[in-house]
C-alpha cells in the first residue's frame, strides 16, 4: 500500500474558488495530503491566478481536519527563512500538526527577475539554500536562543516563540533527484525527500543513493520518509484519456519515459504500484486540470481503494 495525495500548480490559475472547491473535495474522496508549487508565475506566458502559498494554507489549516498540507516546495529565495519558519509553525499549529515544511533553493529565472528577487548562480543558490535550512533546522528545534553566521543569514540570540507544538516542528520536506547537492542536505536536514518526476527505476537508484547519504552521517534509512511527485493524465475511459493525451501532445509510452502517470484507472494503479515497489512510501499526483472535477472524482474512487485501501 501507498499514500495517494494531491499536487497542484499554483500559478496555474489558482485562486480562492479553485482552492477551496478542491481541498473540500481532496479530504472528502479520501486523498491523504494536498500539496502545491510556491510560485509567482510559469516560465513562460501568460500569467494566471496565483494564490499566495502561506495565505492559502493559513485557511486549509482551518477548514480541513484530516489533510496533509506542504509548499513543492517554497524556495528561500522569496522569503527570509526566520518569516518562512515562523508562518510554517504556527500554521502546523492551527491545523493540529499536518503540514510539511517543503524548502528549496528556487531555480525559475523568470519569477525572479520579474519581482526582483536574487536567484543567483548555482553555487551561491545551494550555499543560500544550505544556510536556510541551518536557520530554519535551528529555529524548530531550540528551546533557548541560538547564534548562526553565515554568508547570506544571521542569528543573533534568536528564539521561535511560540515554541512549536511538534516537538521539532514541522518536518521539513527537501525534493529534487540531484545526488551531488539535493540528496546529500535531505540527508542532512530533511524528515522526507521527495523525488520529483522520474520513473519508478530511477527513484530506486536515487533511494539508494540517499540511503549511502544517511550512513555517512550516521542517520537510520528509516529517519527520512521517501515520496514521489509526478504528474497523472487520468482517463476514466478512452475518450477523456485521449483527449487528455492530445493536450499535451505525447503518447502515453513516451509520458511514461520520464515518469509521468496516463492511463485508465488499471494502467494508473499499476504505475502506482512500481512506485511503491521502489521504496516510495506516498505519490503525490500534480493535477493540472483544476476545473475537471469529475474526472479527479473518478480517479479517487477508482484508483484510492486499490493502493491505499480506502
């Protein structure tokens, strides 16, 4: 068995309608967690709805009372991690301790010269980002006032209060297949690493990969949860699959090549099912068609009882 969640692109269209029509109907059909993208806007136009990440959790901590909730993943590059760490906790909080702290470095070129954030080359972005993690790992888990110096973040006689209720807060989420710098600081610093958008063979090798990480730091493999992101083209017969398939302009046998979910409820379960096989203890499955609600329904009550036993 596997945990089945929900991903959404956020600056996808998403607004107040979209979020809150969804997360109702995420708890109501059994999905285990609804996660989305902490972005301004896509690399390309045009520009859409993008409901800010923090604000939108804020009410789903409220207005649900069994979803897992987390940002894939919200980048440092937007907010300084003391304002990201105090927004994480004390939302985690208020929904009685379902939500994920998913961190990243930030990678999109065009968000960030349109609103004027620094992403800075791929060296400095993973100094920053390591630097973040310190700050928001030391925040969550000391009871007195802590001291950091880095390059990009500071500390000085700094305590989160309220102190989380979890002891260590949310757990912090770290996703990306990159072994050189992502799976080493999930080893580090992360609770869960997700992988994101690979085939169910590559997430073998990269859990591998994480587990030789932990060993060198002398974690238990146990100590981080694995997940997978990917994006499901669902069917619930041939018509809509086909349609869905033509959207995007690839056959299923080539989306399945780079990880990607199509199918009828049969091919989506057996997909799951390798996922599962290759360590992943819950998917996470983009849907980018906001508005299709009855296809998203389909899809919970055909695919949810056969890989998580709901």
């Amino acid at each position: 068995m596997i945990e089945v969640a929900l991903m959404l692109e956020g600056q996808n269209g998403l607004n107040w309608e979209r979020w809150q029509r969804i997360a109702q109907a995420a708890e109501d059909l059994g999905f285990v967690g609804l996660y989305r993208s902490d972005h301004f806007t896509n690399p390309q136009p045009p520009d859409m709805d993008s409901l800010e990440l923090w604000v939108s959790f804020t009410w789903l901590a409220s207005h649900t009372k069994k979803l897992e909730f987390g940002p894939m993943v919200s980048p440092v590059s937007f907010r300084h991690p003391t304002m990201t760490v105090r927004m994480a906790s004390a939302i985690d909080d208020l929904s009685g301790g379902r939500l994920t702290l998913g961190l990243g470095a930030g990678w999109q070129e065009r968000e960030h010269h349109n609103y004027g954030w620094p992403l800075l080359d791929l060296h400095e972005r993973f100094v920053r980002f390591e630097e973040g993690l310190e700050v928001v790992s030391r925040l969550l888990n000391s009871d007195t006032p802590v001291e950091f110096e880095g390059k990009y973040y500071e500390l000085h006689d700094a305590i989160l209060l309220p102190r989380p209720t979890r002891p260590g807060g949310p757990p912090i989420l770290i996703g990306g297949n990159g072994p050189k710098k992502t799976l080493p600081l999930a080893a580090k610093y992360a609770k869960e690493w997700n992988a994101v958008f690979t085939t169910p063979e590559h997430a073998r090798e990269l859990n591998g990969i994480l587990d030789n990480e932990l060993e060198k730091i002398g974690r238990a493999k146990t100590d981080v949860k694995r997940s997978l992101m990917t994006r499901v083209l669902y069917g619930k017969d041939e018509a809509s699959l086909n349609a869905k398939l033509a959207s995007v302009g690839r056959s299923r046998e080539e989306l399945q090549k780079v990880g990607i979910i199509a199918g009828n409820a049969s091919q989506v379960v057996e997909h799951i099912g390798r996922v599962a096989e290759a360590g992943a203890q819950r998917i996470m499955l983009q849907w980018i068609e906001m508005d299709d609600m009855d296809g998203l329904e389909a899809l919970a009550k055909e695919v949810l009882p056969q890989v998580q036993g709901s």
